[in-house]
C-alpha cells in the first residue's frame, strides 16, 4: 500500500448501518447534504467512507454530488479487502463501482478477507479523522456500534442522524 497523508483535523469518517428504510433515503440525503455543506464551511475537506452497503454508499454519493461545486472536496474509500463488494447486490454493486471509479483515492487495506478485517478497516477511518458522522440505532452488536464507541472512546466528535 502506497504511502498516504491525510490531515487528520480536516477530514470526516463515516460509519452507518446498511439497511435504510426507503423512506428515509430521500430526506437522509437532504440531512449529510446539509450537514456535509456545514463541515466543508468548518474547514473539512476529506471524507473517508468504508465502501459498504446502505448508508456508505449514501454518503458516498453525497461526498460526489458536492464534489460538482466544492471542487477541492475529496473521497477516500478505505475498502477492507480486495474485491469486497463482489458480494453486494446488482444494484449496490453498480452504485460502488461508480462511486469507486469517480473516489478521489482507493485505499486497499489488505488483498483478501480475514475474520476482523472490517473492524480493522473502521480503525483505520478513525485513526484518520477527528469527525465522524453515523447512522446509528443503538445496534450494540454491530460494526456501526463498535465504530461509534470507539469514536467516543477517543473522543471523536459525532453527529448521529438515526431518527
């Protein structure tokens, strides 16, 4: 893996889970709009997203959608491991690889899978950032759960727009 600097106190991580209710898709990306129009306005200029599912594909196209007129915004996808998305859905899969193509880096965190590989890729989101914004109900057991505790645990600020 190529060597990378990111300025810690200018970028933002995203964690979320991956179910979103249809409905709430359409004013969920009305909220990271604004709130992501807020962070650029506060200094942020990276946005770190890990590449799964639901709410980091979401944020993912929100990062892009802003990145059309805030032309100095840039997205990292810290992918776990190397062909992670091979297992999403048609759909979903599409969404990722355009995302990934247009993402202003890639960052391949190890070439095949292994048993905590998505935690050590949220590690390395928050070892990165000093910001993080998630979707999180509560779900104790999971790896949205675990990154925002962690964040807390470092005190890393977070906005949380689970409703």
């Amino acid at each position: 893996m190529k060597n990378i600097t990111i300025d810690k106190s200018k970028t933002v991580a995203f964690t979320g889970h991956r179910n979103i209710n249809i409905e709430n898709v359409a004013i969920l990306r009305e909220e990271l709009t604004h709130i992501l129009s807020e962070q650029y306005n506060n200094g942020y200029r990276t946005f770190i997203t890990g590449g799964a599912r639901g709410f980091d594909l979401l944020a993912s196209e929100v990062v892009l959608s802003l990145q059309e007129q805030l032309t100095d915004i840039q997205l990292f996808i810290a992918v776990p491991y190397a062909g992670h998305h091979n297992y999403f859905t048609q759909e979903d899969k599409q969404r990722y690889i355009c995302i990934a193509d247009n993402a202003t880096l890639n960052i391949i965190l190890s070439a095949y899978y292994y048993k905590e590989c998505f935690l050590r890729r949220n590690d390395y989101m928050l070892e990165h950032s000093s910001l993080l914004i998630a979707y999180y109900g509560q779900s104790f057991f999971s790896g949205t759960g675990y990154t925002v505790r962690r964040a807390e645990a470092n005190k890393i600020p977070t906005i949380n727009l689970f409703k």
